[in-house]
C-alpha cells in the first residue's frame, strides 16, 4: 500500500534522504578535489591538504544524529518589510548547512541569523514566523514532528513535548550538543558578540557548560577568519571534564577548538608535591604577582661604570649617568623585562651612534647592530640587568627566607611568608617538588619577562574554583581577545573558591565583562534540586536557587542502608533503568565500594570513561564529579562527602555538587546520620 502523497512525515522524511545524500555529495566533491597543480611548494601542499582533510571531517554524517531538528515557515506579508529570511520561505534548521547540487540551501546551519527565530520566536513576538516546526527522532530516523502556529491568535501558547522530551532523554556517552533545544535566555549569551567578555552564573541544571560551548561554535561561524588567525581555547577542570565535553564542537563541524586545563596552561614544571591549604591560599593570592615583580626587578642594578666600545683605532665612551638614564627611562616604560633588556643594548648603540655623527661619520643601521653586539656592550647589560630565569626566581623565593622577606615586605605577614615558605630547600629547579600553586607562579614570572601569547577566545569552564593567581594565567591568554566564564559559586569546592565574580573578573583582566545569571533548570529534576538547595542558605547566601521546569519530577529517595551491599543493590535498582548511572562517593570509601562491585559480578568505568550500552555504572570520587552527569545516581554517605573536605562549607559544597549529577532520578543511602544542613 502506497503512502499518501500528502502525509507530513512522509514528506519530511524524504526531505532528511535527500539532505543526508546531498551532504554525502558534498563530501564526495571535497575528497575528489586534486590540489597537484594548484600549490607552488610542499609547504603550501601541506597547509591545504591538511584543510581540505579537516573539511572532509567536519562534512561527516553521523547516522545517530539527526541532520535537522526544526523547520521555520516565514509569513507572506507582501509591502511589508521582512526579517531575514525572504518572502513566504521555508528553511530546515540544522547543525551544519548542506545545499544540493545546485548550491540552494536544504539545511541551513543554526548559527546562521535566519536561524535565530527558532530559538527566539514566541507567541508575543512571533517575528515574521508563521510556524516552527520541531522534529523528534528515534536514533538518526524521523518519527514526530510538532508545530507551533506562531503568528495565529487563535492558537494559545503550550509547551513543547517535542522538547521536554529531548530535554529528559536518557544520557549514555559523552556531553552532546543542544542545538534543538536551546532556550532564549541561552540563545542571547550564546550570540553575544567576540569583542566582549561574557561570565554566567549558573546553577547546576541551567546548562552553562553547553552553552558556552555552543557560544565557540557562534563565534567560529560568524569570525571563522579572525578566530583562525588567533585561535579558540576551552578550558576545564580536569581531564576527565574535557573528555566528557569532546564531542560537542566536533559533533556541530567544529574541529579546531583546543581543549586543556590551567595545569597543562602552565606547565613549565613537573609537578610532583601538594601544598596544604594555607600555603595554596597564600600562592594563589594576586598579592603574589607583586612579590614576583618585586624580586625579579631586584636583579636590575643602576650603572657605576661607564661603557668603552672600541671601533678601530677610535673609542666611544658612554658615561655611567648615561647609562642610568637609559635605565630608568625602560623601567619608567613598564615593558616587559626580557623585552626591556633586549631593548638596552640598542640604546646604548644609539648613544653611542650620536656620537659617531657629531664626530662627522655616517654609521647606519649596520653599524648601530655591530656596536650592540660589542662585548663591552654585553658585558655592559649582564651587570645591569641581567637575565632571570622565572623557574630559579620562584625557587629561591620559596627556598630563601631572606630574598621572600625583602620582597614580601608589606604585602605577606610573617605567617604568610612562613606558610609559602619549603621546609627543606630544593637544591635544583630539577629535584624541586613543585605544587600545583608553584607552576602558576614560574607562569607569572614567566610572563613578567616575556608576554603570553593571547588567543582570540577563551572558554573557562568550573571558573568558580579558580585562585586569583589561576586567573590571571587564564587572563594572559586572552589578552587581546574575549572570554565566556561559566559558573557557579555554590559549588566552589576550593580553599581559594571565588567569592563574587566582579572579583574574579578583575583579577582575570576583564573588569568590564557583562555577568548573566541562568536560573532555570533543564537538567535536575524538580525533587532532585528542591532537596540540594536546602544546602544553600549554607554555602551561598543569596544566590538565587534553581527552578527545574521539567515536567517529570524524576525518581528521589534517602535510604539508610546497613553497608555495601544494599548500595550495590541501589545501583542494580538504578541500572534497570534505561541511560547511566553514576555511584558518588567520598574519595576515601571508592576502594571499598569498588571492591563490593566488583564481588557482586557488577562492571563498572571510572569518571570521563565512556560508557556503553553494557557497562552503564561509573564509580566517581566526589571530587571528580564536578560537571558529570548521570540519568540515575546513587549518592553514598553524605556525611562522608561533608567530612571528606578540610571544613564544613567547602564540604557542603562538594556535598551539593554531588546531589545535583542526576537527569533522571537520585537515590541517597546512608548508615551514618545526614548532615544537619538537609534536615
């Protein structure tokens, strides 16, 4: 039996065919392009060869996602002047653009400004939309569609099932896009513009880590050129963060878009020692930049002699007030150090080139360079300013109570000072067992004497956690570009957790930067986030609590439990679910909670591992679980996760952390009483 001509699915299923096979011609014209004749060297050959194979890969197909999720049909208002898209069309929104043989649009791409009303358009400002229409999918195959009869008053607002259906889909994998459902508060701080510095508070649920992905993926598309000259960096906490992320910009083309953490940002050092608490404080305070400063512009020493350089049979004598004025007139410029003593010998070869002239000769450029280059001219500068490596500078600040106390006068107290200071001095940059804290203050005096070099965008991502210090290494990156700081400060699980972002914002150079709070929740159920916000009039005072707007409240249960083995019966409950489930634990009882999974025949991964439709269970340290999500989690022992941490608010947080991983449904087992905060 044939299939009505005029059946809407049937329809826009042939419309998915025939895009999926136009993007496949697509890709064939790219693998089909011979570049033998078209380049002069092998450079050149190396350079586009290399484009055209990260374009073949940014055309991929990937049959489990679908190609477009939404369509718009643009009124017919014929005089009246139109928005973006022309007369009466009709455009599929996807995640990349495909056109057919042509060269006419059959996907048009969700960055595109055409685009925009798919996330923007409502019942109040329908603009200039007739209908929107959304599309549910079952793997990569078309099975529903929804519309939305935007510019009709009969018609009254409603939810989107469509969407809260996407919303509440079961998670196994990686972090995936949220192209189809992106809402308008999302959709403006993703669109903001490249010149400006955009930081969002956002609560757990509020989908901030997506959307400052998301914001990469708008700016790539609307600055591609600019942003390939200087480049794009998405920044997070930990390594298992980024793998859980890696997905998202390939899965939307973007290919280009570097990842890393502040450790590997500053890694000029191995690291091999820990700081207690109030040494990582100390270090990471900004008031050690100024120490830093102090002690490496301690090496630059005033002139007592002047400078004789010998050309010939004549000498040229510059005198040592000559020599200081040329000092101080680098100093007084505030140019970096390195760039300052490259700069000095020229100087001094330019006095000493005035001379020359007054004498009656014509030196030139070359000459100017040959005196730079003389040995009493070197000599010269090795005495005043000599070369300072930022790893040995560090070193003996730790190391030399003397040098720290002269350069910290003012700014440390003698407590401070003592805390930073090694009780066992390193004898060598090598056998040094440099922290974590350390690495970001050789990045600091590294700086001091060489710029950074600044990218055109940066994405910090669990930006909450920075110290001011760790800031100001990310800031040296984007210098002369923008940044998207996401956020939250009731889950600051650090000693230095930031306390206000105008702070932090300060110390990262980007005082101007506009601050956006996202306070809807797409992700925790509604139970779910009603229960961990009773934690917040404890950890963040005044901070505006999530309101889920899902629909399903999700699964929610405390049960006390006699041991291990009822919480892996808890996770075989959570497993008869469809999607993840990930078991949280304080850090100290992961071995024994591995140790019964693994006695009860239960395969498990650990966090940033990716799981399968076989293995669905990741055992995950508290202190890892940061920007994971799972469709069910188990939580054991609160009281543990609270306890774990060196005081009670920074282990009330990672407390609200962990009660705020789930999708779907969260079960909380305990045998030790709750913490009183949840009462």
């Amino acid at each position: 039996m044939s299939t009505p001509v005029d059946d809407p699915l049937s329809r826009e299923r042939s419309h998915l065919s025939a895009s999926r096979s136009a993007l496949r011609a697509m890709r064939e014209d790219v693998e089909a392009l011979d570049i033998t004749d078209v380049t002069a060297n092998w450079v050149n050959a190396e350079v586009l060869a290399r484009q055209i194979e990260e374009r073949i890969k940014a055309l991929a197909d990937l049959s489990d996602t679908p190609l477009f999720f939404g369509r718009l049909d643009y009124l017919r208002a014929p005089g009246a002047e139109q928005a973006e898209g022309a007369e009466g069309e009709r455009f599929y929104i996807g995640r990349r653009h495909v056109h057919d043989h042509d060269g006419d649009p059959m996907v048009i791409d969700w960055r595109a400004p055409v685009s925009q009303p798919f996330y923007r358009a409502s019942k109040k400002d329908p603009m200039d939309i007739a209908l929107r229409r959304r599309f549910g999918y079952t793997g990569g195959d078309l099975t529903a569609y929804e519309d939305e009869h935007l510019s009709d008053p009969g018609e009254a607002a409603r939810t989107s099932k469509l969407l809260q259906q996407e919303i509440e889909r079961p998670r196994v994998g990686p972090m995936r896009d949220i192209v189809a459902t992106i809402q308008p508060e999302q959709d403006e701080i993703v669109r903001s513009g490249l010149s400006g510095t955009v930081c969002v508070q956002g609560g757990p649920g509020t989908g901030k880590t997506a959307v400052g992905l998301h914001r990469v993926a708008y700016l790539l598309y609307a600055h591609r050129e600019r942003l390939a000259r200087t480049g794009t960096l998405v920044i997070g906490p930990n390594r298992s963060f980024l793998h859980y992320i890696e997905q998202v910009l390939p899965a939307l083309g973007e290919l280009t878009v570097q990842q890393a953490t502040v450790e590997d940002l500053v890694a000029h050092v191995g690291i091999k020692g820990t700081d207690d608490a109030t040494a990582a404080v100390v270090k990471g305070d900004a008031r050690m930049a100024r120490v830093l400063r102090r002690a490496l512009y301690s090496h630059v020493t005033m002139p007592t002699e002047p400078v004789v350089v010998v050309r010939g049979s004549r000498r040229w004598r510059v005198a040592a007030y000559e020599l200081e004025e040329l000092v101080r007139e680098l100093l007084d410029r505030d140019i970096r150090y390195g760039a300052a003593r490259e700069a000095l010998p020229q100087r001094i070869a330019h006095a000493v080139l005035v001379q020359m002239e007054r004498s009656g000769e014509a030196p030139d450029d070359r000459v100017q360079d040959a005196v730079a280059r003389n040995s009493a001219v070197k000599a010269a500068v090795k005495a005043v300013w000599p070369a300072v490596d930022p790893a040995k500078l560090v070193l003996r600040l730790l190391s030399d109570a003397d040098f720290l106390a002269e350069h910290a006068a003012g700014i440390l107290d003698e407590e401070e000072q003592k805390a930073v200071l090694w009780a066992k001095p390193a004898r060598s940059v090598k056998s040094a067992q440099w922290s974590a804290a350390d690495a970001v203050l050789i990045d600091e005096a590294t700086d001091l004497i060489q710029r950074t070099h600044s990218l055109g965008h940066v994405v910090l991502d669990e930006a909450q956690d920075l110290s001011p210090m760790q800031y100001r290494a990310v800031g040296r990156r984007c210098t002369t570009g923008s940044a998207t700081v996401l956020g939250d400060l009731a889950q600051g699980t650090t000693p230095w957790a930031t306390r206000a972002w105008e702070e932090a914002l300060t110390h990262l150079g980007k005082p101007e930067a506009v601050i956006e709070e996202l306070t809807a929740g797409f992700r925790v159920p509604t139970d779910v986030i009603t229960y961990a916000s009773r934690l917040l009039p404890h950890i963040a005072p005044g901070l505006t609590p999530v309101v889920s707007i899902r629909e399903n409240p999700g699964h929610f249960e405390v049960r006390p439990v006699a041991g291990t083995t009822d919480v892996v019966d808890a996770c075989r409950a959570s497993l008869r679910h469809e999607g993840s489930t990930g078991l949280i634990a304080a850090d100290a009882r992961v071995p024994e909670l591995a140790a019964a999974l693994t006695k009860a025949g239960i395969a498990y991964l650990g966090p940033g591992e990716e799981t399968t439709r076989e293995t669905r269970l990741t055992l995950v340290p508290a202190s890892l679980a940061k920007g994971l999500e799972y469709d069910y989690v188990v939580l054991d022992e609160p009281r543990a996760v609270v306890d774990g941490e060196p005081d009670e608010r920074t282990g009330l947080r990672r407390l609200y952390v962990a009660l705020t991983r789930a999708v779907s449904g969260l079960t909380v087992t305990h045998a030790a009483p709750l913490p009183p905060q949840l009462a």
